[in-house]
C-alpha cells in the first residue's frame, strides 16, 4: 500500500484522538476576556491580505474571508510565486500548478490576487526588494485593513513577511490603518490574541472547500486545521461553532514589536502543527514558546 492510502486510512482514526487531545488542550488555557469580535457584517472596505505562499489565506482566514468577500473589495497578495530553490527540475511547473489553484480560490470568492514572485523561502535574503515592492504596492492602493501573518510563526518566509510590512508602515502613523496578525502555524495561542471571528459551521464548510482547492499542498492535513478552528473557541467565551484568531495592533504596538525582530526569529524552531498523525507531539512541544509569545507581545 502506498503512504497516501495508509494516510487516508489513519489520519481519520488520528484526529477522533486529535479532537479529544485539542478539546482538553485548550480547556487548561486560562479564558481570555480581553478580545474584540472582528465586524464580519463590515461593508466597502479596501482589505489587504499578505499571504506568502498559495493556501495560507485560507489556511489563517479562509472563513473569515469567505465573509467578508461578500460585501467588500479584497486583494490577496502572494509574495511569492510557488517555485522552491529545492524543486530544481521543475520550478515553473509547480508555481504554474499554485498559480492555478490560487486562481480558482479567488474566482469562487471574488478577491483579486496579485504576485510579487519570489522564489520560496527566499524571502529573508531579499528583504530590502521585498520592502521597495510593498511600499509602492501601498502607494498604489489605499487599504483599510491589512492581515499579514504573524511574526510568531515558525517559518521563516511568514515572519519576513510581516517585518516587511511593518517596516514600511512604521514611519507613516498619519495613514495608520487596521492591521492584523493572523495564525498559521499555531503561532497565537496565547494571551496575545486580542480579536476573533465567530465562525459558523458554513463557513468552515466553505474553508475546507477552499483549502481542498490546494490540491499541490495535500502534504498538509487540511483536516487538522478546521478541526483546530472549532477547538480552539475553548479559549473564549463564545457561542459560535469554531473561531480564527487574531492580534490587531495599534501604532505603538506595531512599532514595539519591529524591535524584538531578532527574538522572533527562536520562533523558527517551533514545530508546525498542521499534520494530524503528528499533531500532539508538536503541540506538546510548542509549549514552550507560550510564555515567549506572550512577552513579544507584552
Ligand atoms: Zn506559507
């Protein structure tokens, strides 16, 4: 039997374990009060979302998304183009695959995409044309609201991301706008979360609809990360079927959080939890960040 066959027959078996392990997992979590429900009834906003590779807007805010495209304009921006340095003999082929599947998730939502074509985990080595390319992308358009992923995440190409970002918006506090970190690889699970969305079971359906779009990225347990969604409103008093979760930050919190680049970067050794047969032992071990995610944002 091949190792996908053997996956599609353990995975579903994994994650009847995985929903009880998540279940109790975020049932020690101290409740958090302090958090805002972001507006999913928001009308005519101009939304940026940075999305480094194909499937992590979805992956952080698929359902969120799927909301908010109903009644407001949004430009999903890839900041790279699929290829990897490592698939050496077929670097267009698979961007050319990504390029598609992106396509389709944004024709279904109505979102416009854009790409600034770096390659894969590149994005470190070429911060400073990374920085020219988002500064005249933001001279260009008048966003409201910007989602980027969070400076906690484990890989490298997410937090380069967002530094990026940060460093252009940081001496412009007149154009302030609202900005948003948002969880891809289990990165915010702490008291750092400030603002949720509560999700209804539709739009979880429709999120894994979309994340099923990411046929190329099926080395991901799509499945693991919806069942995620739904535990995690554990760590708030919310009735609402599952939640994405976010931290919006101020101006001065934005600025703070430029100084501590260096610290995010320990944050590369943290464990990706979005495979299911794995997905304890990664959290268990993601543990010890807690107490270092909480002080980046303190
Ligand atoms: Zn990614």
């Amino acid at each position: 039997m091949n190792k996908n066959k053997i996956k599609k027959i353990i995975i579903p078996v994994a994650n009847v374990y995985n929903k009880i392990y998540l279940n109790s997992y975020y049932k020690k979590n101290k409740i958090n009060h302090n958090y805002e429900l972001l507006d999913l009834n928001m009308k005519n906003k101009n939304i940026l979302v940075m999305s480094p590779h194909q499937d992590d807007e979805i992956i952080g805010l698929g359902g969120t998304l799927a909301r908010l495209s109903e009644n407001n304009n949004i430009t999903v921006l890839f900041l790279t183009d699929g290829s990897l340095i490592s698939y050496e003999n077929f670097p267009k082929k698979i961007s050319a695959i990504r390029k598609k599947e992106s396509d389709e998730v944004s024709s279904i939502l109505g979102t416009n995409t854009s790409t600034l074509n770096f390659t894969n985990t590149t994005l470190d080595i070429e911060r400073k044309k990374l920085e020219n390319s988002i500064e005249s992308m933001l001279k260009d358009n008048k966003f409201d609201i910007i989602f980027t992923p969070s400076v906690t995440d484990c890989t490298s190409d997410h937090r380069e991301t967002s530094f990026a970002l940060l460093n252009v918006l940081k001496s412009n506090k007149g154009d302030y706008l609202e900005l948003y970190f948002y969880e891809i690889n289990n990165s915010l699970q702490a008291g750092s979360i400030n603002c949720i969305s509560s999700l209804n079971i539709n739009d979880i359906m429709s999120k894994r609809k979309l994340l099923d779009i990411y046929r190329s990225q099926k080395y991901i347990d799509f499945s693991i990360i919806c069942i995620n969604d739904r535990e995690k409103r554990k760590m708030f008093r919310n009735n609402c079927y599952a939640v994405e979760i976010f931290h919006k930050l101020d101006f001065e919190n934005m600025r703070s959080i430029i100084e501590k680049e260096k610290k995010c970067k320990e944050f590369e050794n943290m464990k990706t939890t979005t495979s299911s047969i794995r997905l304890k032992k990664n959290m268990e071990y993601n543990l010890s960040y807690r107490e270092k995610i909480e002080s980046i944002f303190r």
